[in-house]
C-alpha cells in the first residue's frame, strides 16, 4: 500500500475534526498553499527557504494556521526504531519552518507524536510518548471533538522548553490572595482595595508569563532572577519600565481608560529624566511579593489552568473586613447561581447577549462557554460567533475601576487558550485586547451608567443581577433620558429603587422573541410603587420562572433575592394572554455554604429547580410532566392571573405554613394554650425565687 492510498484512506479532501481540518496534499507544495491562500501564516519569502515542497497531511485551525504537520510512510519504512527515526528527522526541520506546534510520523496505523521546537517526544501526564491516532473518518462526532480538545492541550501546554501535557489541575490561588493581601495591606496608606489592585496586577503579569505571552525579559521568571541575583529594586525598576511598558503596548489603554493593571501600589514618581523614583519600601514589598508567588508556583505549578471562580473570590478575600466595601451597591454574583441561570435560557450562535450590571463578567463568560467556537482568528481576521455586552459603572468615582479590571482578567483567563495560541503575534494580542477585552466590558463614568442609554429591542438575550439600592440622585436624573433616537422618555414606571429602573431598562431593551433571566430583590415584587412596573412587564412579556432563592445567597446583603425569568412577546403574542402558568419553586440550598468560605456542598435545590424548569419549558402541556412539577413540594404552577399589578408577587406567600414546615423553610410555630402559658408563667415565677434565694444565701 503506497503512502497516498494510507493517507487518503485516512483523510481525503478535507476531513473536518471539530474546528481542524485535515488535508492530504498528493503533490500540492507548501508555496502553492500559500499562494493560493490555503494556508496561512507563511509568506512566499518564508517558503522559498522550505527545502520540501510535499507535505503529506497538514491539519489546520480555522485561520488556516498549520497546527500539525505530519509525514506519512509506508508500514515496511516504519517498522523498526532505526526506520521511525530516520522517518523522525525526513520532514523535522520542515515542521519547525512551516512553524506547525504538531510534528507527527505516521504508517495510518502507528502515529508518533514530537515537538518541533525541541525535537523530542510528546509526552503524555504520566511521562509516557502521545501516540494517540489522527483518524477522523472513524470517529464519532463526539469522539472527533474530544480529539479536537486534546490537540488543544497539547498546544496549549508544550512550547521550546516542555514536552509534556501539564494535569488539569485548576488551581484556586485564593491560599496566595490572602498571604499577599496582609503584605499589602500592611503597607503605609494601603486600603483593601488598593491592596486587591496590586494583586490582579502581579497575578496577571505571572499568568501572562506562564502561558507565554510575556516571554524573555519580560517574563516573571527574568524579573525573579535579577531579583534574586540583584536586588529588589533592581527586579523593582525592570518591571516598572520595561513589563510595563511591554502590558500596555500588547493590552492597549480602551476608550474608558482601562486596561487589564492598574496596580496603584506601583504606580511612582519620576525624575527629570523621566526614570522611576524607587522608593525603599514599595521594593521591598514588590521583591516579597515575587517570593510570595514564586513559592505558590513551586507547591502547586505554572498558572495555566484557574478556577473559574477565583476572580470573583478576590473580591471577599481582600474586602470582606474593610470599610471600603460599604456603599459600593454591588454584590458578585456565585458561580453556581450564574451556572444555573445560564442553564435556564437558550443560547445559539449570533445572539446578542448582554449584562448590563456586569461585574467581574460571568454572566458573559458562561454564555459563551455554550458555543463551541464563541472567538477565533481566520485569515487573521477577529471573528464571533455571539455578540457579548458587558456593562458596568464606577464604583465610587471616575478613578474607581476595579470591577472593570477584574472583569477583563476573568476574559483573559476565560480565553488564555486564545492568547496563548497567538503569543508570538503582537498585532493579535493587542486585536484580542481591543476587540475581546475592551469591546465586551466598558465601564461607564456617569452618573447613570448603563441606564444614561436605552436602546429599545436590542438584545437576544440579557442575563443579569443589578445593583439594588436607594439613590435620589440617579433616580432623579433618569428622568431627563430618553428613548435612543426619540423623544420619548426612557423610563416612565416610576419604580422604586435602582433595581426598578434596571428592570426596566432590561424589559425596553429585549428584542420580541427575546428571553431574560435576571435577579431582583423582594422590593420589586412586593412594593406597591411597583405597579406600574408589574404592568409593563405583563404587558410586554410572558413571564416564565420565579425561583426564591435563600437569604444569604449574596455576599454583603441579607436581602430576600428572586430569579425572574421573562419571554418578550413577538408580535403574534402581543395581545394573547399568556395560555400557561408560571414555573415557581423555593430554594433552600444554592450548592454551596452561604457564608464567606462557600465551601461547595453536595445540596442543590437551585440544582433541582432548573432541572424540573427546564423539562417544564418545553413541556408545558404533557399531562406526565405537570404532574411531576407538581408533585415535587417546592415547586408550584400558578397561573397568570395570581400576578396582576396590584398583587404580591412574592411566591412564598403561595406556600401555606405547613408546607413550609415541611420543607424545613419555617420553624414550627409552638403556641401554647391560655393554660400552658398560665403554668410557664408560674413555674418562671417559681424558679426566680429560688435564683433569689441562692443569691441571698451566697451573699450570707
């Protein structure tokens, strides 16, 4: 069998694995490729240094990058070691030229997997040789993605000093947030959340450096070593004026000034000649700091895979004990509330999706992880396969952006694979910058942020859970905003707090045929201000799900919380009452402990309640699936009429006491009758006597 009946046996033209594909080439050459647009990547220059012009399989990404470059043989020039390393070095150096991240050589049979930067074996996590088969044509297209998903790793973890898949181990450098926080924190003049700014930054320069986009001198390692061989200020002055220099040149300032540091702790006075003053205790403090991180490293390994959750824990971590938290209105929503809520709506590729209170971003980035291939590069062109919106507002003032900081770092981690892939390409990290970090979160200097512009039917779909406090000011000034492009007034229900006018600047925003899953307070449900709200819901919207979510699920707020989930009407829907009830259920547990740890627990009523939402949705009218809805005793139908505007919509009032008991949700009430008492009371009366008498007896 030739070695082109083996390969297009295997492949033919093309075969698709996942988001790759697969091309046997015959006798097409590599500047054919190029000049035709095949593939990309390489310039004519480049190929004219190519001595082999036939590579056998070339396996692309979607920019048309060669990710693996593979030399097929016949079975009688591969079966012994010496033939399979003569094999090995045939097509090597044109592997490393085609600058494919995958050298394999392969008799369609036995496939050998090498990096081409270092010309050794790919090695699987326990250290043993990948010789895993590229056969696309026999795969499931479940089998062919997992595939997919392995080459990823692959490139994802080897580079010119490694050739080995690292563990999945998703470490949670929280451990290191805390150790770090009381160094900053005990710093002259360093509030928490200063403190909180300093640490994103060197977290982010470590992460960088360890999925290489910061590399050579200006990488953590480099700035470690002169620390160690030099000094701290000198490791002090080479991060100041060089790393530095190097974030903002690949991560650009956005129009909202922002960027992905902002470590104030850092930020130095310069002399005449524009060189930093170093100041004595900021080295020390950055030379502790490197320790600090070069430690956790050495226990736990390079900071490539992060706990999704971690982001958002920084903010409990470094703020939970200061006052700087007070008067902030924002409350970081648990991943697994965000997980569940997500899991609620339906999400395809070309939605526009929004959060208009977006805090670190997860709303976002958990949406996204539904499409398989949301950001990717062709023919070095950034595309999207869904529109992200996330939108915040200063915290405190116009100098105030750590949420937005945070919010594009948990990008950045969301999407290492993305920046990593492209780290040799400063012109794509700085694309990925402006088009991924700063086009998806803006924050907004006004008074009114978000609300300051409301574009009526907008969004596919907007997942949210907004601030809720009282603020004359912002109400106030929501009068004078109107409608993009008109002079109707933007908001006119006169709600009560900024959560209502959050609502319905969520409600005016959604396109027809279009879905929300937000959180609110009880306040809106139950607050008689709130009626015309509760019209302009009704009116516009069938509304779907509320869930009662436990009190204490927030950090930093004892507030009685909702999940509302609406459908906007279309135009067929506009004047039909909604022909079904409302899914309502009440939660006790989220899936982890509602204090500061969270720690996870096994417990999940949310869990429970999305899974029976979710067969309901669909369902509405299966006589089998009513009937398990309603013999789950959190759970209940109600229809549409309970939810007028003048009504409570609180759905625990639709709960009866016993049934609440029940569900361990109320205590017991033990009412005594006009005997009993009169017996407690004597028996009382009985026993302060004898306290008194004890007392009388001591003092004798």
């Amino acid at each position: 069998m030739s070695e082109q009946t083996i390969q297009d046996g295997l492949y033919s033209i093309p075969v698709r694995l996942d988001k790759y594909i697969c091309r046997s080439l015959g006798a097409t050459t590599i500047k054919d490729l190029v000049k035709s647009k095949e593939i990309s990547g390489l310039t004519l220059k480049e190929c004219h240094n190519i001595k082999a012009n036939k590579p056998d399989v070339l396996v692309l990404n979607k920019n048309k990058e060669i990710v693996i470059f593979m030399e097929m043989k016949q079975p009688s020039e591969f079966n012994s070691e010496q033939l399979k390393r003569v094999a090995k070095y045939q097509e090597l150096l044109v592997a490393k030229q085609t600058k494919a991240k995958i050298y394999i050589i392969s008799d369609g049979d036995t496939f050998i997997w090498f990096n081409p930067q270092t010309e050794e074996h790919i090695l699987d996590e326990a250290g043993n040789p990948v010789l895993r088969k590229i056969n696309p044509k026999d795969l499931t297209q479940e089998q062919n993605k997992e595939l997919a998903e392995f080459i990823d790793d692959v490139c994802y973890c080897i580079d010119d000093t490694n050739n080995q898949l690292i563990p999945k181990d998703y470490i949670d450098p929280t451990p290191l947030a805390k150790k770090t926080a009381k160094i900053l924190q005990n710093m002259s003049l360093s509030s928490a959340k200063n403190s909180l700014y300093t640490f994103v930054e060197m977290f982010t320069f470590k992460f960088l450096s360890d999925i290489g986009v910061l590399k050579g001198i200006y990488c953590f390692d480099n700035v470690y070593d002169i620390y160690k061989t030099h000094s701290d200020k000198d490791a002090f002055k080479q991060y100041l004026t060089t790393v530095r220099e190097q974030l903002l040149v690949l991560f650009p300032v956005a129009e909202d000034n922002t960027t992905i540091i902002n470590g104030r702790l850092f930020h130095t006075q310069v002399d005449e000649m524009g060189n930093p003053i170093i100041i004595d205790s900021a080295a020390d403090c950055f030379g502790r700091l490197l320790d600090c991180f070069k430690e956790y490293e050495d226990e736990h390994g390079k900071f490539l895979y992060i706990n999704k959750d971690f982001k958002s824990k920084l903010f409990e971590t470094f703020m939970k004990n200061s006052s700087d938290k007070d008067g902030m209105g924002q409350f970081f929503t648990p991943l697994k509330v965000v997980q569940e809520m997500v899991r609620m709506v339906d999400i395809r590729e070309g939605m526009k999706i929004c959060d208009p209170a977006c805090g670190v971003g997860k709303f976002l980035l958990e949406a996204s992880s539904r499409i398989s291939n949301p950001f990717y590069f062709e023919n070095g062109v950034f595309k999207y396969s869904i529109d992200l919106y996330g939108m915040e507002k200063r915290m405190e003032d116009n100098n105030d952006d750590l949420t937005t900081i945070l919010a594009k770092s948990n990008l950045l981690i969301f999407y290492s694979d993305l920046f990593k892939n492209n780290s040799d390409d400063t012109s794509r990290i700085q694309k990925l910058s402006n088009e991924l970090l700063s086009s998806v979160i803006k924050s907004s200097h006004s008074t009114l942020g978000t609300l300051e512009k409301l574009v009526p039917e907008t969004y596919d779909l907007i997942l949210a859970n907004p601030p809720y406090y009282q603020s004359a000011v912002i109400t106030e000034a929501s009068k004078t905003i109107k409608l993009e492009n008109s002079e109707t007034k933007a908001y006119t229900t006169g709600g009560r707090g900024i959560e209502a006018l959050f609502t319905e600047w969520i409600i005016k925003s959604l396109k027809k045929g279009g879905e929300a899953n937000i959180i609110l307070p009880d306040g809106i449900f139950t607050n008689i201000a709130n009626d015309k709200l509760k019209k302009l819901i009704l009116d516009s919207c069938y509304i779907e799900s509320i869930i009662s979510l436990p009190v204490g699920t927030f950090f930093n707020t004892p507030k009685k919380t909702f999940i509302l989930t609406v459908h906007k009407k279309n135009d067929n829907e506009l004047n039909i009452a909604q022909p079904y009830p409302i899914f309502t259920y009440l939660c006790s547990t989220i899936g982890e402990t509602m204090d500061s740890y969270r720690f996870d627990i096994e417990e999940s009523d949310l869990r429970d309640a999305v899974d029976l939402y979710t067969l309901y949705k669909t369902n509405k009218t299966h006589s089998v699936v009513l009937n398990t809805v309603n013999k789950n005793p959190r759970a209940k139908l109600i229809p549409i009429n309970h939810f007028n505007k003048d009504n409570n919509w609180d759905i625990n009032i639709c709960w009866s006491n016993e049934e609440k008991e029940a569900l361990g949700i109320k205590k017991k009430d033990n009412l005594m009758s006009l005997n009993e008492f009169n017996t407690f009371v004597d028996e009382l009366i009985e026993d302060i006597k004898n306290y008194q008498e004890a007392i009388k007896c001591l003092e004798d």
